[in-house]
C-alpha cells in the first residue's frame, strides 16, 4: 500500500494511478454518469457533515439534560472506526459505510464536545469556527495552486503524521501501565506546542485529501469512489475539530 495520505482510504488502492491500459478499460467498461465527479464529491461532503451534525446534537442534548453521553460516545468512536477500517479494504461498500461512519462519528463529536463545553463554556464554537477557517483557507490555497501537492510534500506530511500517530499510541500505552505522563498532556508551553504542530500536520494532510480526490476524478473512477473521497475528508476534518479543542482547553486552563 502507498501511503498518501493519513487516511487510510484515501491512501487505498482505489485512489492509486493505474497504467494507461487499465484507464482505457476502465473508461470503456464505466458510463460517464458512473463515473466519481467533484460536484458528486462535494455533495457528499456536505451530506455526511450534515449528518455528522445532527447526530452530535442529539448527544449534545442528552448531556446537557441531565443523561450521561459516556457510552453512546465511546460506541460512536468504535464503531466509526470500525466503519472505517471496512471501508478502506472495501471501497465499494462506502455508499453504505460512509453515511454510517458519519451518524455514529456524530455520537462521539457530541459527547466529547459536551464534556469539553462543560468544562470550558464557549470552547465548542471556538473549535468549529477555527476548523472550517482552516479548512477554507486550505481550500483557497490548493484552488489557486499557491499550495502544489508534490510528491516531496507528501512525502514529509505522512512521515509527520505517521511519527504523530506512533507517539500517541505509545504514550497511550505507557500511561495505561505506568505512572508516566507524556509531555503532551496538561497546559505547558511544550504541550501547547505540540498541539499546534498537531493542527498544523493535520491542516496539511486536508492538501493531501484534496490531491486525492481531484485525482480520482480525473482517473474517472467509479461513482462510489465519491463517497470513499467524502469519508476521508470528513475523517480529517474530525481529527482536526478534535485537535483544535485540546489546544483551546490548554490555552483556557492556564488562565
């Protein structure tokens, strides 16, 4: 497998250049109204967040009236990422997966927003105004090409965020067994830090998203492959939002 992005279904097979024979093929075989678009993709896109949207919010109501969002939260995050990981090795299926990832996902965005608000009143707004600022600026600069996905850039952000996702588990492991608290916890200068080297990676492997999308429209993929694009740019928005409350729930700790 080719790694190119931090999702793992965007960095499939599915997504991979494929030799000009298999494209002839593959055009020869697929109608044009079968084919993934962008238009499809962002459609999607936007479907997924809208039903991200509301699943959270039926968490969100039942933390703040007085029920507790611990299990339907973490059985959203499982799941999710159960949905995902079959998605990656069967992207035909992602019509079906995708919506499914995006509804449970929802749970585990509401109830981990609501912990977060409950603590630190106002820190959800924050979050979702500073992720889809991101996520626009980004979107301005791979439209006007002032960002270029090369394959160097590629290259150092999936090191990075592979290095990230390595540290994490292993300082998730070690905690679990042992007294030690890794250095990105709690409200110092060094763990605010790597929170903003964490947005920052994860900003960047939106580029990443983006170049794999636009490619497999132009390789004509399959119609599913647009829910297969959609899901993985809603995982990485979902990592970002996630990242973007750690760092703000530091910044308000230390005050």
């Amino acid at each position: 497998m080719e790694f190119k992005s931090r999702n793992p279904f965007l960095s499939n097979k599915s997504f991979s250049a494929t030799s000009k024979t298999a494209q002839v093929h593959e055009a020869s075989v697929i109608g044009q109204d079968q084919e993934m678009t962008l238009s499809g993709t962002i459609n999607k896109t936007a479907l997924l967040f809208l039903l991200l949207t509301a699943s959270a919010m039926v968490i969100w109501w039942m933390a703040f009236n007085g029920m507790n969002p611990i299990v339907p939260t973490i059985a959203g995050a499982v799941i999710g990422l159960i949905l995902v990981v079959i998605s990656a090795f069967k992207p035909q299926y992602s019509g079906y997966l995708a919506p499914g990832y995006a509804l449970f996902e929802g749970l585990f965005i509401g109830g981990i927003s609501a912990i977060f608000e409950a603590q630190f009143p106002g820190i959800v707004i924050q979050a979702v105004g500073a992720t889809f600022a991101t996520f626009l600026v980004c979107l301005g600069l791979y439209k006007f090409k002032i960002v270029k996905v090369t394959e160097q850039f590629k290259s150092v952000v999936v090191a990075a965020t592979m290095a990230i996702a390595t540290y994490y588990l292993i300082s998730w492991l070690v905690s679990m067994f042992t007294s030690f608290q890794p250095v990105h916890y709690g409200n110092s200068m060094m763990s605010i830090g790597i929170s903003v080297f964490v947005i920052i990676i994860a900003a960047l492997n939106i580029f990443l998203d983006f170049d794999q999308i636009e490619q497999g429209v132009q390789q004509r993929k399959p119609k599913y492959m647009e829910w297969f694009g959609a899901m993985g740019l809603m995982v990485t928005l979902v990592w970002l939002y996630i990242e973007f409350l750690r760092l703000l729930s530091k910044l308000s700790s230390r005050d």
